[in-house]
C-alpha cells in the first residue's frame, strides 16, 4: 500500500497454538524518505462457533481486520511529535489481503 510519499508493508503470521486456538503476529513496515517505522503486534485468538467449516478463512480475515485499527492508530500516534508530518494510513479491505 502507498501513502503519498510513504510506503507500508503488512504481514501477518499464523500460528495455530491448539485446536481452534491461534497465535497472530503483524508486522507493518512504513518507509517514509528520512523515517522507517516497524510495529509488531502479536495477539491471541480462539474461535468458537456452532460450526467450524469457515473457521481458515474467517481467522485469516477477521483477525487483521482486529488488529489492524490499533497499528493505523499507533503508526499516528508515534508519527505525531513536533516538526514531523503525521503518517495516517488508510483503512485496508481485509477481505482483499492475503
């Protein structure tokens, strides 16, 4: 994803700790011409439902679609200190990222 002068990066790690239990890790990159930001996040999911059969893919989406407004608001915050512009990303389609 691009943001005017800055490029970011996601990736997510899956790790399935037990039966419908799982550890995910987000990794967002943002490249900006003097400033390189990372921020990791990790968290812990269990799933539970009448029925298991989405189970792959709503973890897959789901969870960056949990994490994700935490890293958006955590990238501003750090990036809004005196005499530096703000990095704001834009919200990403979930559903689209793989």
């Amino acid at each position: 994803m691009e943001n005017g002068d800055c490029k970011a990066d996601l990736q997510r790690n899956i790790t399935k700790t037990d039966e419908h239990e799982y550890d995910i890790e987000l990794k967002l990159l943002v490249n900006k011409s003097d400033l390189l930001v990372v921020v990791i996040t990790k968290a812990h999911f269990v799933y539970e439902a009448e029925t298991y059969e989405k189970e792959e893919s709503i973890i897959k989406t789901n969870t960056v679609a949990i994490m994700f407004p935490f890293i958006r608001s955590q990238v501003t915050l750090l990036t809004t200190q005196p005499g530096m512009t703000p990095i704001v990303l834009p919200p990403i389609n979930t559903t689209k990222f793989e």
